[in-house]
C-alpha cells in the first residue's frame, strides 16, 4: 500500500520497556496520526500528569485502566475512550495485577520518537 497503512495482528515497530513492563506496537507512526496498542502486565504507576500539544487518546481493548483527565479520576474497561485534547492535564496507569491492552491514539502523529527514546 503506497499511500495507506495495514499493520496485521501482532505487527509493528516495538517498543519495550523493562522498568515499566510496558509493551507499544506502533500500528500507523504517521505525520498526522499515531496509533499504538500496548499490553501492561500487574500494576502500572504511570506518567506524572502532564499535557501534551496533540490531541492523546486512549481506547481500553482488555482489563482496565485509571485515567485522570482535567482533574477528574474515572476507571475504564472494556469499550472505553478517554481523549484528551492538547493542554489538557491527564494521566493513567493500573492498579490491579492483571494484563492490560489499550489503543493510544496521538493526533497529531510523532509520539513514536517519545517511545523510542524510553524503551530498552
């Protein structure tokens, strides 16, 4: 595909953290959009909250997640979205034992470079 993106089931640039037990495969790292799916295994503390100048979004695939977004806490399964659009303060991470995937959504795209530099 010339001008599109396909990435199949398990496809996609890795990035790996050991610190965080933190999984991404960067499924489109595009100029406009980045899409990752991340697995998290056991609990995850997560970023310090923080903005962003893109748009960040997050779809939950399996277990669940704790988002903090503009100040207000929610925990989301299965089915949810959470999007914060830029300079809004939010965050997430996992407090229960278990595994975690979720779709991280960046528009504009460029965040793979952040992953890049963090993974081991």
């Amino acid at each position: 595909m010339a001008d599109g993106v396909f990435s199949g089931p398990g496809e996609g640039e890795a990035f790996r953290s050991k610190r965080t037990r933190r999984v991404a495969l960067a499924k489109a790292a595009l100029p406009h959009l980045s899409v990752f799916e991340f697995t998290i295994e056991g609990p995850f503390e997560g970023p310090e909250p923080h903005t962003h100048d893109e748009t960040d979004c997050f779809y939950v695939l399996e277990g669940e997640l704790d988002f903090l977004v503009d100040g207000e806490t929610i925990r989301g399964g299965p089915g949810t979205l959470v999007a914060a659009p830029p300079g809004v303060v939010h965050t997430f991470g996992k407090s229960d034992p278990g595994t975690a995937r979720f779709l991280n959504i960046h528009a504009p795209g460029g965040f793979e470079h952040v992953l890049r530099r963090e993974s081991d």
